[in-house]
C-alpha cells in the first residue's frame, strides 16, 4: 500500500478561510486508512494541535468524525459548523491565521530543510515555517516519488 505525502500546504485555507484546516483533514484522512507517510503525524502538537485548540474542537472528536465518516473537505467543514463551542468568527480565524503565518522554526530546523533543499541560509531565504514546511515536504515527495 502506497504511502504519501501531505502536499497541502498549512497556508491553505478552505471555504471557512481557517489556515491549515484542509492540511489537518488530509493527514488525518490519510493515516486513518494507512496511507500517510511514516514520517507525519496525523495529529501533531504543533499546527494540528493549534487548528483544534483556536477552533475550539476536541482532538478526539474531529479524528474519530474523519474517520469514520471519511468526509470530503467541504463535509467537514459542515460538521465544524455544527460542534458545540465551535469558534469561527472573524477575529478569532484571522487570530489564528496570523500565528499560522507568523510561526518560525527554531535555526536547526530551518537550517536542515534548508540544506535538504540545496539552499543556504541567508537574508533572501524564507524564515517562516509554512514556506519552510512546505519545502521540506516537496522534498520528501520529490525523493520518494520523483527521484
């Protein structure tokens, strides 16, 4: 069984316009089938854990809904609508989106994916880690299924 790699950036947003929310539901569809690459989290304490939290969504709920329900992206939103306590307004989405945008790895980090990518720190490099994730992911892919 092929494994893969989350290629949905955590930038994206969907209809809800939450940064990262399409990038969770993909790593947690994938692993609840066995497809995701050994290499993820379906649910990790960074980006994941911080959708959830923001949201104001219990972890357990939003991994057991995808998968036993298998939702298409637009499917879970629709149940996001719908959870007690659920937090969608302006503010707190467009609060979330901008710790999302504002994140950095620490210099280790971002030095490795870096020099993963062939690139040299400097100032004309990007800093934050959605642009940083990002490239390390399309590296992973390019390795395992392009080289």
């Amino acid at each position: 069984m092929a494994s893969f790699v989350p290629l949905i950036s955590s930038g994206t947003v969907g209809p809800l316009g939450v940064a990262h929310l399409p990038r969770l539901w993909l790593k947690i569809s994938l692993d609840s089938r066995g497809k995701l690459d050994s290499r993820y989290p379906a649910v990790g304490q960074g980006y994941d854990q911080m959708t959830i939290d923001a949201l104001g969504l219990q972890k357990d709920a939003v991994v057991n809904f995808i998968k036993t329900q298998r939702p298409t992206y637009p499917q879970f939103e629709a149940w996001i609508k719908v959870q007690p306590g659920v937090k969608l307004d302006a503010a707190t989405i467009e609060k979330h989106n901008a710790g999302v945008r504002g994140y950095t790895h620490d210099d280790e980090t971002r030095k490795g994916i870096l020099s993963a990518n062939g690139l040299v720190d400097g100032p004309d490099v990007p800093k934050d880690a959605v642009t940083l994730n990002d490239l390390d992911g399309w590296q992973e892919f390019h390795d395992a299924e392009l080289k």
